[in-house]
C-alpha cells in the first residue's frame, strides 16, 4: 500500500459517522501496542472503542505461578531460566529480579532451546525453564521437551504455564461482563491456530472477527473491514493476513503440541479458573515437569493492593480507571504485571496514551 493509500484508510478510518457506538476489542498484546505505536487508535471516531484483551502471556500468569518458582529456586537451589519479560513482574512477595539480586540463579534467555543448551552444557546444576508463553511459542518448548527426552537430559524440566488464547476468548464472551462488538484476532498465535481455531467466535457467539498483522496498514484495513461486518450485522470471519494465516494453520507446529502437551484448566489472572486453556505434559514427558520433580508449597497468593489488573485483562476497565497508574505503579516501578511487560495494556498506555493533565 503507498503513502497516498494509507492516507485514504486513515481519512476514512477518522470521518467515520457511526450510528450507534461500537465497541471492538484486540485479542493480541502486541495489537494493544501496536494501535497505539502507530497512531491508528487516534484516528477512532468519538464512537468506536478499543478494548484491551486478556492476549499478553505475561499479564495473564496469576501470582502463584511466580510464588511457586521463586519457591522451587529457593528450596531446591536450580537454575531458573526465563524470557526476560517475566524477571519485573510482582509475584507475592518478591519478583525474579529481587530474587536475582540477592543471589538466586536466574538466566535470561530468547529460546527455550537456548535453556536446553545452558542443561546440556552444565550437567552439574538442575535447569528449570519457566514455561510462559501462548501458541506462538509453545511449539518450541515442545521440541525442547522432545530433544531432552531423545537425550536423556536428566538436569532439564519445564514449568508449565503455556495458556490457549480461544479458551479465553469463549470464557469472556460466556461471562459476558463486557459489550464487544467485535475482535481484532491475533495475528501471531492464528498463525499456528489456522482460521479454524477462531470460527467458533463467528458461528456460535455471531461475533463479527478480522485476523489482521501488526504495521499500519494492517490496522487500518483490519479496522474497517471489521467494522463494515459489525454495522452488516454479519458474524463472519475475515482473514485479512492470508500471507501467513491460513485456514488450517501451522499444522507441524499443532502435532509437535499435540504429541507433549494436552490440554488442561488454567488460572488466567483476573479471569480465573478456563477449562481446557493450559497446558500440561502428556505421560511419556511428565519427567520433565517441574513441579513433580521439585515440590514445593509456596506461602498464600497475595494480589497488589488496588491494582487494577484482573478488570483490565477482562476488557471491564482501562488503566486509565486505575488510580495507581503512573502515579504509584510506573514503568520503573511496577505494581502490576500489566505495566511490566511491553504487551500489556498499562505500559503501552504510558508509553502513548495523552493523559490530560
Ligand atoms: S496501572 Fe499498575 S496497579 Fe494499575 S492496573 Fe495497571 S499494573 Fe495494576
């Protein structure tokens, strides 16, 4: 698309006159940064809205799950590996970075391969990788499993806390809390789910999706389309990123899932108890769980006094409504996960958003 397309869209996108207010919502963390990044959400008209969804991996690990690594590392003296993402996020009583400044081993690293790596070649310490992640990244941690069983690896395990987004998405709209018009699917994890893994949201919620990419354009075009279905009235499911989503999706990707993990019921933060939205280890891998092979009991999940978080990730609030942002809970120093990461929705509103004064 050329400059003087783009600008089209735009001035189509800004003069919009819609009859009703529409509200939309962004399944994906990385759309919530990108609307604002790009200056898209600018261009809404007064009566359409952008709502925040639960599609940030780091955002959605309830407390516990940080509580019980902290504890695993503490009594069982590993390595813990992890993405750097999850090293500022608040746990209970502590976070990885506290930790890692009074001395617990913590490594930060870009792949789960890359923990593989750090066991093969240190068969003396006990690798623990911290297993965070959506559809986008699971398939790699199922060939890190798969790997260390071919090698015997006996210093290696996960800990699971991989989350499905559709789950997620079908538990919002059964709790029906929140007016959504319609989605802006992720266009990362529909990638590996296919188009298939969202009709369910079209066909039995009559909810009107567009899968879409990340740049302007893909906003943009995805903003439009979606909007001319909702105000068609017609529940459909447009795939506006066919260079990479296809209807099936990355099917090598779904069998080396299928083949480690199985579904089962996740803790989503502020959603609560999903059936069928986690993930855990199928019989022939359970060696490689960690929390079978180093049991521990962390101290009672504890969540931030007046965060905001929970009401975020369902789309009820924005952060804006939280009177801790940037005032209390800044970038620097967070009280929630939804400011640390750089998918979720507080940072990418104080990174962009114009508060009045
Ligand atoms: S601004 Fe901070 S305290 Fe408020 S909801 Fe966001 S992360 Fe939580």
């Amino acid at each position: 698309m050329d400059k003087k397309e783009l600008q089209t869209y735009a001035d189509k996108l800004k003069n919009l006159e819609l009859e009703r207010p529409i509200r939309i919502m962004e399944v994906c963390g990385t759309h919530t940064t990108q609307f604002f990044y790009t200056g898209v959400k600018d261009l809404f008209p007064e009566k359409l809205s952008l709502i925040d969804g639960p599609g940030c991996p780091v955002c959605v690990t309830p407390n516990r799950y940080l509580d019980r690594a902290i504890e695993i590392a503490r009594t069982h003296e590993v390595w813990l590996v992890t993405f750097g993402d999850m090293m500022r996020v608040p746990s209970s009583y502590s976070s990885l970075q506290k930790e890692k400044a009074v001395g617990v081993p913590i490594h930060i690293v870009y792949s789960p391969l890359d923990a593989l790596t750090l066991a093969q070649e240190n068969p003396e310490k006990q690798v623990v990788f911290l297993s965070v992640g959506f559809e986008t990244t699971i398939p790699t941690e199922a060939v890190a499993v798969k790997k260390a069983r071919q090698e015997k690896l006996k210093n290696f395990s996960i800990l699971t806390g991989n989350k499905l987004t559709p789950p997620a998405v079908r538990a919002l709209l059964d709790a029906g809390e929140v007016k959504i018009d319609g989605f802006i699917l992720p266009g990362h994890v529909s990638v590996i789910t296919g188009i298939k893994g969202w009709r369910f949201v079209a066909d039995k919620y009559k909810k009107p999706c567009v899968i879409t990419g990340f740049e302007t354009q893909n906003l943009l075009i995805g903003t439009m389309a979606l909007i001319h279905l909702i105000q068609n009235g017609n529940p459909e499911i447009i795939n506006e990123y066919s260079q990479v989503v296809t209807e099936s999706g990355n099917e090598k990707a779904q069998e080396v899932m299928a083949e480690v993990f199985e579904s089962t019921e996740a803790k989503w933060r502020g959603i609560g108890t999903i059936p069928e939205s986690g993930l855990c280890l199928k019989e022939p891998f359970q060696e490689f769980d960690a929390n079978l092979r180093f049991p521990v009991n962390p101290p009672e999940e504890v969540e931030p006094r007046g965060c905001r978080c929970g009401e975020i990730l369902r789309g009820l609030v924005t952060p804006l409504d939280c009177p801790l942002f940037g005032k209390k809970c800044l970038p620097e120093t967070p009280v929630g996960a939804c400011m640390v990461s750089s998918e979720g929705a507080c940072a990418a509103y104080f990174r962009y958003q114009k508060v009045s004064p």
